[in-house]
C-alpha cells in the first residue's frame, strides 16, 4: 500500500485549498461532510468505477477496435452513462455521435482487377480465386500488373552474417519471384538466424526491399507452415467464441418477457449480426487452412516496397506450381515441404528457376476507412464564464482482437484493455458526475464538455478530428484534460504531463494534489502520444493524468482483475478537483510553448525494497522489505542516501528515477551516511511482484 496522509491531515488540507477558491461555497466542500458520508460517497465512485471499467473490459466488447461492430456497443454504453448523469446530448446537431473517418490501412477497390492467372508450358491458364487461393498485400503497390517467369527464392535472404544468400544461384531479374515466410529454422534454437527469435531478414518489407534489388517484377509470400495451423486454430477459436456468444444471446432472449417487444427485436438483430459474423469468419478460416494472409497481414507499404505488386499464395497453390516445373527435382523431393525441411536442416539455400511456368498477376487497392464516433456529453456553464469551455476527454477504443498494435506478436486473443483505456473513460464518467455536483451551486463557471474519443489507437484520429471540427469554438476552449491508464497506481506515483503548458496549471496541480497526497510526477510539456497533443497543438493548454506503461500494455493480459479501484477512485477525486478549479478560475490559464521531445513514463520493474522520505535536506530510509535487496546489501532504516551508483540523491524522485532505468538483476552501488560514516553497500535488484 502506498503512504498516504491520515485522516486528519486530508481534512485540514482540504479546507485550507477549497478556501483559496471563494467561488466554492460551503455546501460544496467535502470536508464540512462527516466521515461517514465521505465513505458513503467514496464507495460509490468506486463501485460506478468498478461497473464501467467491468463493461468497457468485457469479452464480449472484443477489445473495442474501430474496425469491430463491437464499438458501437461501448459506444452505446457511453451514451447512456452520459444520459443517465444528467449531461446534455445535443451537442452535435442534437446528437451526441462525432463521426469520424479512420483509415485501417487497404482494402479491395475492384475485384476484377484482383487477379492471378499462372501457366505451365503446354497446358492451360489456371486462374486462382480472389480470397482463397490468393490475395494482394497492402506492402507492396496499390495499383499494378506484372507478368513473367516464375522463379523460387527459398526465404528470399541475402545475409552477410550469418552467410547465406538465396539468390546466389538464380536471375530474378525481371522474374515473379515466390519467397517462404520467416527464416531458415524459425523454430530451431541453433539456427545461424536467431532460431527462437526473429531477426530483420524475417520481415516481409526486408524480403520484398531485397527481391527488388534483384530486379522482381512481382513477390509471392508463401506463409510458412507453423503461422499457418497457427493462423487456422485463431480462426477457429474467434468462430468457437462467436458461437458461445450467440448461445449467451439465444439464452437471454429465451428469458425476455413476450411483451418485452423492443428488446425482443433488439436481441434478434444482434443474433442475426452474430450469424453473419461467424459466416464471414468461416471464408476466413478456409483461406488461413491453406495460409492465404490478409490484406493487410504483411503490414503496411514503406518506401522501399512501393514499387511493385505483392501476393500472399495458398501453400497448396504454391506445391503445384513448385511440382510442374520442369526442371529436376531436388533429393528428397520437389515440392514444398520438401524444400523447406531441405533449407531448414541444412541451412543452404534450395533456391530454382521454375523454367516451365509463367504467371500473370494484377492488385487493385485503395484506402480502408472505418467510420466511428466521439460521444460528446455537455455540462452547461453559468454566469460570465459560461461562454468559455473546458473539455475533459478519454479514449474508448483499443485494439480487438490484437491484429493491429498489440505488443503479443501473432497473438489473436481479446485485447480487453482494462486500463487502456477503460480506467481512463470510467475515470471521465465518475468526473462528469462529481463535477455535476460540485458545480452545481456556483454562480459562474465554464461550460465543460466531457468527450470519449475514438480512433485513438490509430494516430489520434477522433481528438484531431474534434478540433478540425469542434462543437465549441477552440479559441474559447481555455483548458483539456486528458485520462488515459489511469488504473495501476503504483507507488502512489502520479505522473501529470503538460503542467508547463500554460501559466499557473502547475500550481492549480499542487494546491489540488493537497486533498490526496499524490507523489507527483510532472512533466512540463503538453506533447506526448495521446489525445490532449491534439488540443495542445491548436493552442489548448493541457494536463494528461497518467499512472503508466506496465507489461500488460496492449496485450491481452490487459485484465479487469488487475485494477486498482481504491487508487483509481483517488486519482478521479484528483481530476475531479482540477477540473473544478479550471472551471471557476477567473482569468483562463495562458498557453505556453514547451518541448515537443517526450519519453512516455514506464512503471518500475525491479525492486529494490525500501520507502524514503525527504527529512531535514536528506533522504532517509524508513522502512526496509524483509529480505529485500536492500536489506541484504545491509542498509538500515534511518540511513540517509547519498549517492547510487554515479546518481547523486537530492529527493526521493531520484531514488524512484534511478530504480525506474534499471532491470531486475542489475548490482546497485549505494552510498549511505549511518550516524558519522560514510559506507558503500551493494546489492542486486529483484523482479518486481504484480
């Protein structure tokens, strides 16, 4: 747990900071209430914190990707809260749905000229069908044809080291070259590539880069064997879910009353939307049986592959054409997987000329966009203040199913994202009905908008289409304050960036953070990979609450389990707080420019097991973890800190600063002053437990 201050010193905190503000009346303050009530008020923000997060979290939202219905359903959601505490939602044209456009990379523009014609000598054309035998990759050409000779290239690798060159042996000079997946002996630990791990020769832009400084006309993937049984078992996994889905749906509409018309209706569109889910993904798993890859599975184009078509090739597709050709086949047989074992075991390029077979190809992409919504909920303002706003936002979305930004490579599982960012939008919620009450008997105060952005995860796209469109002119605007992973405080570290945006938001973070105790983090500038960069770019100060990347960030570990509501609710009274102060404050905070060069904060992983406290111009230990690091490098409760490794210690966030770069297992040097010596201890840092 966290130091926190007692009761008594929150209390007198509170009154001294809320009396600063004479706009706050009395009845406003929380520290007039008896501690009971506090409770009473406490639990309930973090049970509304608890349902939401639980909500936005669920399976059955599929991780709330842009490209999933299922971000209509969150969406929906957000609606409802916002309704359901008393916000306007009239704020765009009497709606309260933003549509936004998100690219999400290529997709089909004309099926017909989506083609794959190949040709053995003396016999006849043999066209492959779009999404079953083949399909065109968005990392290679939009739009192009090409025709040629066709020639195997093995793994398509040219490497120094380890030596190893697949074209050695052929001319691929104006030829459509065909290319294995991955690296010779993906799997196999003694393997000159790494083996276990990937390295750059197993990236599909590496291999078409290197194809075309050989003079490809045309590249055809063939996915290797492994990420083909690995890619039909996701398939039908998502198929089994989707099918347990309906079950849970079938069963609840069995339960709805018969007069229960409306939601009767409602529950059989979803069905019927389920139905038609689980028919697409059943095309799906037949094109990953044979290990046909999405369009946009190779990535998306770079400079250097945008210059010719490429194609990922059924596995089959590809045996036959290896099998036709003409020339001789190799020991141990001609096809494919013979091939591969062969390359594999030996690590010796099996590279070949297909002399026989000729192929005529053609791709035809353009720009996928999804279409998905900012929910805008409106707290009017009062009074001379009401013309300027405030905007408190949060995203909602976030990865699915993890095929786009996940950090669990080849891993498609539901990306739930429990604190990206459902903490963050529960977080906005629980705001929106604290700022309600609190503002309610002001005479004058800003208009607050409180937003849930989409598109996020794809660049920013829903806070950046905000401000090219805002409900509320931009220049009235005086303030953003951004929730994004805001539910695993560790340490009782808040960090806070854009304090330095505009003139007194620092000290507006320090009087606020008075009532909580936080041990603040913050960073001046108003940049950094989130939405609040959007408003700050247009001019908009800003603060972004923030408790830190940790290893479950954009992975399906993600999990509701691994929140901290008690924390949570804490850091929501905190912006709670801020918001208020930035509603009343008399004159708007003046925007200033700060350093667009930001490290995202990462929570600490190694431990060194001690707590310090600033006393007397030194940094004391005050307490000591029982057979901790620190403890058996010998340190003792009461030593002052005076250096670690080459860090000079002048306060304790040089202590967690320090502690934050390092690894678990890395040896720490420290020196301590125990009453008149000077001593040098030494330890090794330890995994930090979750």
């Amino acid at each position: 747990m966290p130091h926190l201050p007692n009761v008594l010193t929150l209390l007198s905190a509170l009154i001294v900071c809320v009396s600063a503000l004479p706009s706050r009346s009395v009845a406003q303050d929380s520290s007039n209430q008896p501690l009971e009530e506090q409770a009473v008020q406490s639990a309930a923000v973090t049970e509304s914190l608890r349902q939401d997060v639980q909500f936005l979290a669920s399976e059955e939202l599929r991780g709330r990707s842009v490209t999933d219905e299922t971000i209509n359903i969150a969406r929906d959601y957000l609606r409802d809260r916002m309704q359901s505490i008393g916000l306007k939602l009239d704020a765009v044209g009497g709606a309260p749905f933003q549509s936004v456009d998100i690219p999400v990379g290529s997709e089909i523009r004309n099926t017909e000229n989506n083609f794959f014609r190949f040709q053995v000598a003396g016999k006849q054309p043999i066209d492959v069908k779009l999404g079953e035998g083949f399909g065109p990759l968005a990392i290679g050409r939009d739009q192009a044809k090409a025709s040629g000779r066709v020639v195997f290239a093995g793994y398509g690798i040219t490497s120094t080291s380890p030596a190893y060159d697949d074209y050695q042996s052929i001319d691929a000079n104006g030829a459509v070259v065909m290319i294995l997946r991955k690296e010779p002996g993906a799997s196999d630990p003694d393997s000159p590539f790494d083996g276990v791990g990937n390295t750059r020769h197993a990236w599909f832009a590496t291999k078409i880069s290197n194809a075309i400084k050989h003079g490809a006309a045309a590249v055809l993937i063939v996915n290797d064997s492994a990420s083909t049984r690995e890619a039909a078992q996701k398939e039908q996994n998502r198929i089994d879910q989707e099918r347990r889905r309906k079950e849970g749906l079938t069963t609840a509409l069995a339960n709805l009353p018969e007069e229960a018309t409306k939601n009767r209706l409602a529950m059989n569109e979803r069905i019927a939307a389920v139905d038609r889910m689980i028919n697409a993904m059943q095309a799906d798993l037949v094109a990953a049986r044979r290990g046909v890859l999405g369009v946009s599975d190779a990535g998306t184009k770079t400079n250097q592959s945008d210059k010719i078509p490429v194609l990922s090739i059924a596995r089959d597709l590809a045996d036959e054409i290896l099998k036709a050709s003409s020339a001789p086949g190799l020991e141990g047989g001609s096809g494919l997987e013979a091939l591969e074992q062969k390359i594999d075991q030996t690590f010796k390029p099996a590279s070949r000329s297909l002399d026989s077979v000729s192929a005529t190809l053609s791709v035809d992409l353009k720009p996928a966009v999804a279409i998905s919504d900012n929910v805008i909920g409106l707290l009017p303002g009062k009074g001379p203040l009401a013309r300027e706003t405030i905007v408190v936002g949060a995203h909602y979305d976030h990865v699915g199913m993890g095929e786009y930004a996940s950090l669990a490579p080849g891993t498609i599982a539901v990306h739930n994202g429990a604190d990206d960012n459902a903490s963050g939008t529960a977080a906005m919620l629980a705001c929106a009905e604290r700022l309600t009450q609190l503002l309610q008997s002001t005479a004058s105060h800003r208009t607050v908008l409180f937003i849930a952005f989409t598109g996020e995860e794809r660049g920013l796209v829903g806070s950046q289409h905000y401000v090219e469109n805002p409900v509320w002119p931009i220049e009235m605007t005086t303030s953003m304050i951004n929730l994004d992973m805001v539910g695993r405080l560790r340490d009782n570290e808040l960090t806070i960036y854009g304090t330095g945006s505009a003139t007194g938001l620092e000290s507006v973070v320090d009087a606020a953070n008075k009532m909580y105790g936080f041990q603040l983090f913050k960073v001046a500038s108003g940049y950094g990979p989130s939405d609040h960069q959007s408003f700050y770019r247009v001019g908009v100060p800003v603060l972004f609450f923030f408790t830190g990347i940790h290893n479950d960030y954009h992975r399906p570990s993600d999990d509701f389990d691994k929140i901290d509501f008690g924390n949570l609710t804490r850091v929501t009274d905190m912006v709670s707080e801020v918001a208020f102060r930035l509603a009343v404050l008399p004159q708007r905070p003046v925007y200033a420019e700060t350093d667009p060069n930001v490290q995202i904060r990462h929570q600490m992983t190694a431990f060194m097991g001690i707590r310090v406290r600033q006393q007397n111009g030194s940094v004391v230990i005050t307490e000591l973890t029982a057979g901790g690091p620190a403890s058996k490098a010998g340190m003792q409760i009461g030593d002052e800190i005076q250096r670690i490794g080459t860090t000079v210690i002048r306060n304790t966030n040089d202590v967690l600063s320090w502690v934050r770069t390092h690894e678990p297992g890395d040896n720490f040097e420290i020196k301590v002053r125990r009453t008149a010596n000077l001593l040098t201890l030494r330890g090794k840092l330890e995994k930090r437990s979750d």
